[in-house]
C-alpha cells in the first residue's frame, strides 16, 4: 500500500471535557507564561532561547504577602528568587543594630544568588513591599542545569556586602562666610558639575561637615591610596596637588645646565608652568590616543642650531647654550645628544630638521654630505635608544649666498644643480632615518619685479624640479609622504608658493596632485591675509593637507615672528580640521617656533613647548565635544537643507540645465536674507521668549506645539543611538550583554571615519580601542601577507568587527588592518569607557574569550554550533536576496520545501513556504507560530535546524537544514534495510535522543515515524515537521498524529476516551518506528489491526525490541520517566549496536552511521 497518510483527528474538537482537562490546560498554559516571562528577565535573557523551557520547569512558583520576610540576613539558604509581580524591599542590619533600606526590587528583579554561587550567608534582608508572586530555583536544580557556568551575577551593592567606611565626625558650625566658601568650592568643581541639581545639594552637604586641622609637610592624601573615604574642601592655607607620571623626570639638570624642576603631568587646575594641563600623551579621545591625533614634533632649527634669541632686526644672541660655541662636527654630534634629551623629557614622539641644522656645510659639497653621513649613523642610533621618530626633514635651499634668487626656479643653472644635489642627500637621508614626511620650503622661490624674470619658464623649472624628486624616491623606495609648505611675502615680493590654493592650483598644472600634499603653516597663512585656519580649511577640503607647522604670528608687524600657539580658539579650529579628516598622519604638529629674545632661561624652552602641547591639546578636546554633540553637523545639515531636493541634487550630479533652474526660481518665492521660523529657543530650553513678532501684513503660519516639538527634536537622537546599538547586537564577544546594556554602551561608542590607505590597528601595537565597521572594506595583513579582507555595507545590514579584545587587557595588536575602499567608518569603543559603563560583565566576555581559545571543535563546526542558536540577535544571518533556487525537494498539502543555495558561502538550505491564503483558511495561525517555536526552543543535532524566517506578500518561509541525504524510509527500501537489528537500534537511538531533548524542555512530538527522520549529507539522523509538537507540563487532550503510528493508550481513548496523551506515548511511537524497521510495514497497518491494539486482550509479540522502552502486558507504563529507562535503553543498543552519542555535545563526533 502507498505510504500512509497523515492526518490530525480532533485538533479543536475532539478534547475531553472534565476537571482533568481543564487542570491539564491550566498548567500548560502557566509552563508556557513562565517561559515568556523568563524571556523578559534581563538575566535570563543572556540564556540561549533554547534553554529557557529547560529553566521554566525546574522553577517552583511561590506566593508571599505584603510583609513576608522573604529571606533574613545572615541566614543560610539554598533558594534563588526572581519576582513575577509584586515588588520587595531589601534591608541591611548595621552594626548598631539598626536596619536601613537600601533598595526597592520590582517584577524582573532577582535576589539570593549567593546563595546559588557562593553558599554564603544572606547579605540583606528582603521583605515584601506587596502581595508577590515569584518563582524559585534551588541551588540543586541550579547546578545540575549547569546556570552556575552560564550566567554571570554582579556583585550588586544592593545586596552584596560592603566595604566598611571610616566613621564621620560630629558636624561643625557654620557662619555664612563659611557657607558661601563651601558653595563656591563645590560649585566650581569640574567634577561635580556633571551631578543634576547641585547647587540644592549643596546644604544638605554643608550641614555634615567638620573642621580638621593640618600641620604642615602632612599628606592629606597619598597618590594610590585605596582608603578614600573623604572629600576636602580648603578653608584656609594652601595645598599642592602632584600627580606622578611615568613621563616624568626628576633630575634637576638639562644639557649640563641647572633647571628647577622636572616636567609633570598634573591638570587644569595646576598653577605650575613646566606641568601639563591638557595633555595626556596616552588618553584616548574619540578612539585614539591624544599623541595619535597630536603627533607633536620639535623643530631643530629654532630649538638647537643657534637662532636662540634672534631677529630679523639683530642676528646676536642673547643667549648662548653650552652646546652651541661653535660650528665643528664634533658640537654638531654634542647636540644630537642634547636634542634626543630634550625629546624625551619633553615627551614628544616626533622631530624635524634642514640638513644645514644637524651638519656643518663645511668648505664643498662633498664636505657636507660626508657630515650629514656621520650626523644621521648618529642620529640614527639616537632614534633606536630613545624610540622617537623622525617626522620629516628637508633640504634648505634658501640660506647658503648661492640661493640668492631661489634653487629651483634660480636663473642659475648651477643654483639649480646645486639644490638637485642637497635633495637626492636629503632625500636618502630621510629614507635611513625613516621619516614618515618629507617637505619641501620654496623659501626664495619667487620674484621681485616681472621686469627680469620669465616667469612660466621659471615655474616649468620648479615642477621639472619636483618631478625628478619623485622619480627618484620612487627610485630608491622611500615610502614617505611629499609635501609643499606655502609661503607669502616672506622674503620675496611675489612667491610662487603664496598660500595653499596657488600650491594645490600648481600641483595639478603640472600633474603633480597625486604626489605632493601640502604642510601649512598658519603664520604664513596670516601673512598671506587669509584667517590663521583658513589654508588648513582649504587644504583638507581638497584632500591635500599633509601636516602643519603649528606656530602664531603678529599680522601687523608683517613680517614671520614664529611665535608658539596660544590661542584656544584657533587651536580648536585648527585641531577640528584634522579630526574632521581622521587625523593628520603621516604628518604632525611641527612646532616651528622659537623664544623670544626675552627668554633667556633655560627653562623656557620647556615651557613654551609645553604651553604650545597644552594649547593643541585643549583645542583638540573642544573640537572633539563640538563633534561628539553634533553641534556642528546640525547646524551644517540645517543651513544646506534646501539642497536635499531633487533639483538641487540633479544640479550635483552636473546634469541640471539653466532654463530648470529659472522655471524653478519663477515659481518659487524670493529667497528671503533672515530665518523663515521663530520661537524655538523658548521652546528648545524653557526660556522666556527672546523678542516680540510682529506680523506687518497678512500671513499665515504653520504652528507646532512644544511637547511635539521636542519630541520629534530629541527622537533623531534616539534612533541613532538604536542604530549603534543594532551594530553591537552582530558582535558575538557582546551576547552577554543585554538590550538596555548596549543601549547604555552605544551612548559611548564615537563614529569616526577612515580613508584609503590608512592603517585602522597595526600589527605589534598595544590595544586599547574596539572597532565596529558598519560601511566600507579593509585588507587585514599578517606578518605584511593578506590574510583577508572584511567588507562591511549598510544597505545589506554586514558589519564588521576587530579589536574586541582591547576591551579586556592591553593585547598587542595580532594583525594590521588597513583601508581600501575610497572610505571606511567606524564606531570606536575604547576600555576605559566600557569598563566603566560595565565593569562587571568584563567576567562575562573573559570566559567568552577562554571558550574561544579553547573550543576543541574547526573553525567550520564552531560556526555551525553558534548559527544552532536559532534566530539569536547575533547568529551569522542570512538574506533572502543572497539565496539562489536550486531546485524543488517535495510538496505537501499545505507547502512546499525547496533548495536553495547561499551564493557566497556556497551552503545549502532548504526553504520551506507555507501560502497565507492556506493559513487564514484553516485557521493553521497558531499552528504555525507553535512551530516557528517549538523550533526557536531547540538545538540539537538529532533535530532539523531553523536558520532564519522571511515572509513575502503571499507565504511565510521557513529556512532550515537541508537534510540532503533524502527519507529513512526511503533509504531503507532502497538500500534493503529491513529487518537488520543494527540499523533500528541506531536510528531509533538517534530518534530517541532528539525525544530526550525535546522531552527535557517538555515538549512532546506527537508524530514519530520513518517517513519524518531525514539524513543528513553523513548519514546522520535528523528528527524533521514540528507542526504537532507541543509545550506541555502534564498532559494534553488533543489526539493528532498519524493513525498508523498511533500508541494503543491513543487508539483506546478514541474508543472511550478515558487515557491521556503523555511523553510516554511517544515511546511506543519509538516501538513502533522500530518495529515497522524490522517488519517492513506500519504498526498498525490496517483498520483491523487498530481494532484489535484498542482491546484490551491485545497481546504485542514478545520480540526484544519493545524492552528497549519498556511494556508490560501489551500496555506503556506510563508512570516510569523516560530519562529512567534511558540507562536500560543505551545498555541495550551497546550489546548490539554501533557507539551511539551519550550527549549533543559528543554527538559532534559520533561516528558514521551503519549505512
């Protein structure tokens, strides 16, 4: 006969009506509330779904009354209690026998897991606040689920003991002098400024503290002192703050010379010229470090080579440094040591220097170049004992008599000659050295009158010039960066290099564009007439700023005083164009600077390189706030909001033409000079109305009222803090985090964006920033070898992630990743902000990480066991649009199953489509969503995987497992398996243990036979159609299933309805299944034989199959747990079968199948 059919009996109507029922649907239904109400516990929300019915049954429910005492402090118990509803306080005896609430715990709130983990007396008492009902987990129960190993608990101070504080004072009195001082002091506390509502705290503050008098020489606070109990507040007298820094130094001398004290690291608030206020080399600030974003370098020139103390107006010192007496080589090689001493307790990373600055000329050329080799073997090794680098160098073409009228547009053919020369020295030495830039300085480049110069003769020169440096640095492969700094005025009339846009306008005359950047310095900007960031605007506009010589001048003097940087203002305008950009390397912050002839103590050199640092530094801070609260970027968007039209952006794309443009400006009223809208400051911060509107003639108004209005305003916010928050959801190393914990963590996460070419991380370094790409595409290099590369795109939801380890430890950087796409963004997470907003789920990701280092499983299974968890927010997800059909695998009565293929991993899927119309006809709505369930709640490899659902406007589909080895049943007549005890005792193994799993989370299957055990591509059993499974805690009325599989207990309640469904039943539909493997036929094969297993008299053949689950006179016991007989039934299989997996964790290593 053909293959049986399947069929539900009395899925709604056929239910026995009685007490029994009904008891049986009531606790079906509170096992199926408890599992959802576990969904909604941000504690259990860290668990697999497909734990959760595991959880729910071993919870007891239990009920308390308004001032239960739950659970004592000091008491031992065994309990772990999590409230459903209702809410409780928790109490903490003091030592004076007082009690004092410390919180108030609501429905989702847990408490007692000491009691699970520690076996440690109570901390708290808990009372209830209202009626309760909670459920209760047993610390038995708990272990032997293994929670212990998967969830993590914080020690909470609400119920964790605490440290014990040192006791308070008895309060001072206090005048209204002394008052107003403590208001003053707190209020101007940078930190405390943060804290809402200070100033009403302010008294009550006040009222509780006390005078202490201190002698002088006593540390009132030790550095690294971890009993800080106190916070202070100067009445009278002084303090000093001092702060140690592994940067700083405390020998007293400099190059020989006495100083008075060494540099330190000591903040704002400090009064002391030779400490830094602002900068902290090491912080990191919107994801890198403040040396990455400052790349501070000191100029030889000014600092070393003797121009200490000059003019343009006087060439004499007016102080001479011991290592400035003469011109020999051998004080030349006395200041590289010098210099390398000032890098180092100046605690600069970079350098820069002329070749005329660090050698002697000498009596010729040779002379020279022979320096510069001794000088830069020095230099060198100076480098490699102190770790600082060289930022650029250059040659100087503008001092020697020979450079009269310029080098490389000189009228002198051996001017010219004689700068090629100084360029292919310099242009080695820098290579040797490793200078990540090189510049070149037009100093005389230029003309005094037109009269006697060819001028376009004169700039084909230059640029033949430059181009013969290219070619020889590629020559020679020096990777470095070419850059041009603009000069004006300075020292000729009309230079050829007068400001950026005459530089970048040259450079793509020539062709140059793609070889040279530029190196602005903003004192020639202002000599130039422009304001001091606007070069540095424009030059980053164009993508052609390379690095900076940061310095300020006096634009009225006219003339180039390079004096250092000092005004915050145009430090945060400068600092935000290269923060704009991602930065400034491989150039820096040049200080090309000098003292002026009134500072003639030593110590001024590190003063003023420190106030020029602190002024940078500050000014990065502020360019980083201004970006971080979008500030800026609203007010951009709002001003260029009319160019988000279709027109305008036709007009971009160069493909508007006039006459559109004038029928639109004929209908379109008369651009107005002053804003269109009124009133939202008032609005914006509930302040009083600024000014009165005045309506002069007719008009009419949109109007929108205030609660919109901000809530419109403050939900763009919002939804870009749930966009940062989606990204964290595709970070694995995060899962244990839950929704409002990576809500709270995106508010600290900051966008930046990369461009080609740039290096993300570098392969050796020291870690300290995570990185989520959500657009763009980077190569990651190993050992300088491609291993991979990464593509991240918001159109198809793919991002991704690397660096994640940073965020536990300082691990050194395992790979270089470096940008190929034109662009690259990024959210930037750095330690400092995650370990603050969740320092103690860092246990969590660390136990994550040691899985990871010691999963004993490939790459590829260890893929497979994370997309088991089906549906989790961070399974590796699959599209719809990334699958291709690959063919048809069978139709049924209400669907259909298809192949489908992932068109970049390869992998099969099979497809299964359910049509809506069918749905809604047959009422299947909850049939369907039971399964979709059922599915989400397992993972096992005896039971088909659900990988991802999708809808269409006409089915709803289901992704699972391709099973491509085909039916049991049908590979049984083929294969001629009949009858072979072997093969029904490993496939009903393995059918038993996919009921075992279903079982545990009480699920019963309700439809076991042949014809739904599919293989695997391994001949690896898989359990398929959860369409009749079903949650249930006792029993269940519903007869469905396939009658030829039908238990006798199901056959002899559809005579009299007198026996319930159970997990029982489906061991004889394992008989069953077994049987019909040995007999070649069905259990009940026809009408007569359901008759006849539906008497009482019926005897089933004494065959010793049916002892591997038990019977006892024709009849299922019923009363005996399946996981009781599971001992017998393995007992059995192993006397005659193949080793058959003990658990799904060893099932990854089972062994072939007898086939």
């Amino acid at each position: 006969m053909g293959p049986p059919e399947e069929i539900t009996i009395g899925a709604v109507t056929q239910k026995r009506k009685g007490k029994d029922s009904k008891k049986a649907e009531l606790a079906n239904k509170d096992y199926q509330d408890r599992i959802e109400f576990l969904l909604t516990v941000p504690l259990f929300q860290r668990l697999p779904k497909d734990e959760h019915p595991v959880v729910a049954s071993m919870c007891e429910g239990c009920k308390f009354k308004r001032n239960d005492q739950i659970i004592k402090q000091g008491a031992r118990g065994e309990e772990f209690f999590v409230i459903r509803r209702g809410q409780a306080e928790v109490f903490v005896k003091k030592t004076n026998g007082q009690k004092e609430r410390i919180a108030t715990l609501k429905a989702g709130d847990h408490f007692g897991e000491g009691a699970l983990l520690r076996d440690e007396p109570r901390a708290a008492t808990v009372v209830a606040l209202s009626d309760m009902h909670t459920l209760k987990i047993k610390r038995t129960d708990f272990q032997a689920l293994g929670l212990h190993q998967k969830l993590k608990f914080g020690r909470r101070a609400a119920v964790s003991s605490g440290k014990k504080f040192s006791k308070a004072k008895e309060p001072a009195p206090k005048t209204p002098e002394d008052m107003k001082l403590i208001t003053q002091a707190i209020m101007s506390n940078e930190n405390l400024s943060v804290i809402g509502n200070l100033a009403e705290k302010i008294p009550a503050l006040a009222e509780v503290m006390w005078k202490e008098y201190v002698k002088a020489g006593r540390h009132v606070i030790t550095e690294g002192d971890v009993q800080a109990d106190f916070f202070y507040i100067v009445h009278e007298g002084k303090c000093e703050i001092v702060i140690k820094d592994k940067d700083s130094w405390d020998d007293r001398k400099f190059g020989g010379q006495k100083i008075v004290m060494g540099v330190y690291r000591r903040g704002p608030e400090s009064t002391n010229p030779l400490a830094f206020k602002y900068y902290q080399p090491d912080e990191l600030v919107m994801g890198k470090k403040m040396r990455d974003w400052c790349r501070f370098a000191v100029s030889w020139w000014h600092t070393f080579n003797g121009q200490m103390g000059t003019d343009p107006f006087s060439n004499v010192k007016t102080h001479v440094r011991p290592w400035d007496v003469d011109s020999s080589l051998e004080t030349f090689l006395t200041r590289v040591d010098v210099a390398f001493e000032f890098f180092t307790k100046l605690g600069v990373d970079y350098y820069c220097f002329h070749d005329v600055d660090v050698a002697p000329q000498g009596q010729s050329l040779q002379e020279f170049q022979a320096n510069l080799d001794t000088i830069s073997e020095k230099l060198l090794q100076k480098q490699k004992e102190t770790g600082v680098k060289l930022l650029w160098a250059t040659q100087n073409l503008f001092s020697h008599p020979r450079y009269k009228d310029g080098a490389a547009t000189a009228p002198s053919f051996d001017a010219f000659a004689y700068g090629c020369a100084q360029t292919r020295k310099m242009l080695e030495v820098g290579k040797k050295l490793g200078g990540e830039t090189h510049v070149f300085w037009g100093g005389r480049e230029g003309f005094a009158t037109a009269l006697n110069t060819k001028v376009k003769t004169e700039l084909d020169h230059m640029a033949s010039f430059l181009k013969m440096a290219v070619d020889y640095k590629k020559k020679i492969g020096f990777e470095a960066q070419f850059a041009i700094e603009p000069k004006a005025r300075e020292p000729t009339a009309h230079q050829y290099d007068y400001d950026a846009q005459t530089v970048i306008g040259f450079l793509y005359q020539h062709g140059l564009e793609k070889d040279f950047k530029v190196n602005i310095e903003p004192n020639h900007t202002t000599l130039a007439g422009h304001d001091y960031e606007h070069d540095l605007r424009m030059a980053s506009a164009l993508g052609m700023l390379g690095s900076v010589d940061c310095n300020a001048g006096q634009p009225y003097l006219g003339w180039d005083t390079d004096e250092f940087p000092s005004d915050p203002r145009k430090a945060l305008l400068s600092m935000l164009i290269i923060v704009q950009q991602g930065g400034i390397a491989p150039g820096g912050n040049n200080f090309d600077c000098k003292l002026r002839r009134e500072s003639t103590d030593i110590e001024d050199m590190f003063i003023a390189h420190i106030g020029g640092m602190d002024c940078l530094a500050r000014g990065l801070l502020g360019a980083c706030k201004l970006l971080q609260e979008n500030l800026l970027q609203k007010a951009l968007d709002t001003r260029y909001l009319s160019w988000s039209s279709p027109l305008a952006k036709k007009v971009e794309e160069g493909k508007a033409t006039l006459e559109e443009l004038e029928a639109y400006a004929l209908k379109t009223p008369e651009p107005g000079t002053a804003s269109q809208s009124f009133g939202e400051l008032a609005l914006l911060y509930c302040a009083p109305r600024a000014a009165s509107v005045k309506a002069t003639t007719n008009a009419v108004l949109w109007v929108l009222d205030r609660a919109h209005f901000k809530e419109i305003l403050l939900r763009a916010s919002a939804k870009k803090l749930e966009e940062y928050r989606g990204y964290l959801d595709a970070v694995p190393l995060l899962s244990a985090l839950l929704k409002e914990e990576r809500l709270e963590l995106a508010q600290a996460l900051v966008e930046m964006h990369f461009y080609e070419g740039e290096q993300i991380i570098t392969q050796g370094e020291t870690g300290a920033t995570f990185y989520i790409m959500f657009s763009g595409t980077v190569n990651v290099y190993k050992d300088d070898m491609r291993i991979t590369t990464l593509e991240a795109s918001m159109a198809r939801h793919t991002t991704q992630y690397f660096g994640e380890f940073a965020l536990l430890e300082d691990e050194k950087r395992a790979a270089t990743v470096k940008v190929t796409s034109a662009s690259a963004r990024c959210l930037v997470l750095d330690r400092d902000a995650f370990q603050a907003l969740l320092g103690p789920l860092k246990e969590i990701i660390e136990s994550q990480k040691c899985r990871r280092q010691t999963d004993r499983f490939s790459q590829h299974e260890e893929m497979e066991a994370q997309r088991g968890v089906a549906l989790s927010p961070d399974r590796v997800k699959i599209y719809k649009q990334d699958l291709v059909h690959v063919g048809l695998l069978g139709v049924g009565g209400f669907s259909k199953v298809e192949l489908w293929q992932h068109t970049e991993t390869g992998a099969t899927y099979a497809l299964k489509s359910i049509d809506k119309g069918v749905i809604m006809k047959y009422r299947m709505q909850e049939t369907v969503y039971s399964e979709k369930k059922v599915m989400m709640m397992t993972r096992s490899p005896f039971l088909i995987r659900l990988v991802e659902c999708f809808t269409s406007d006409d089915c709803l589909e289901i992704l699972m497992e391709a099973a491509l080895g085909g039916e049991l049943l049908v590979t049984y007549s083929r294969k001629g398996f009949w009858g072979s005890m072997d093969h029904a005792r490993y496939y009903v193994a393995g059918a038993s243990f996919a009921l075992e799993h279903l079982h545990e989370r009480r699920i019963v299957y309700r439809d076991l036979k042949p014809e739904n055990v599919l293989l695997d591509r391994r001949g690896f059993l898989k359990l398929t159609d959860m369409g009749l499974a079903k949650l249930v805690i006792g029993k269940t009325y519903t007869t469905c299933g396939t009658p030829e599989y039908f238990a006798p207990e199901v056959i002899a309640w559809l005579a009299c309805r007198h026996v319930s469904a159970c997990p029982g039943m489906e061991k004889r539909a394992a008989n069953d299944a077994h049987d019909a493997c040995l007999r070649a036929r069905p259990g009940a094969n026809d009408a007569r034989d359901v008759r006849r297993a539906g008497s009482k008299n019926f005897i089933f053949p004494p065959d010793e199959t049916f002892f591997l689950f038990g019977h006892e006179n024709g009849v299922c016991r019923l009363a005996m747990e399946w996981r009781n007989e599971r001992p017998m039934m393995l007992m059995m299989l192993a006397s005659r079968a193949r080793p058959v997996a003990n658990d799904a964790h060893d099932a990854r290593r089972r062994p072939g199948s007898p086939a």
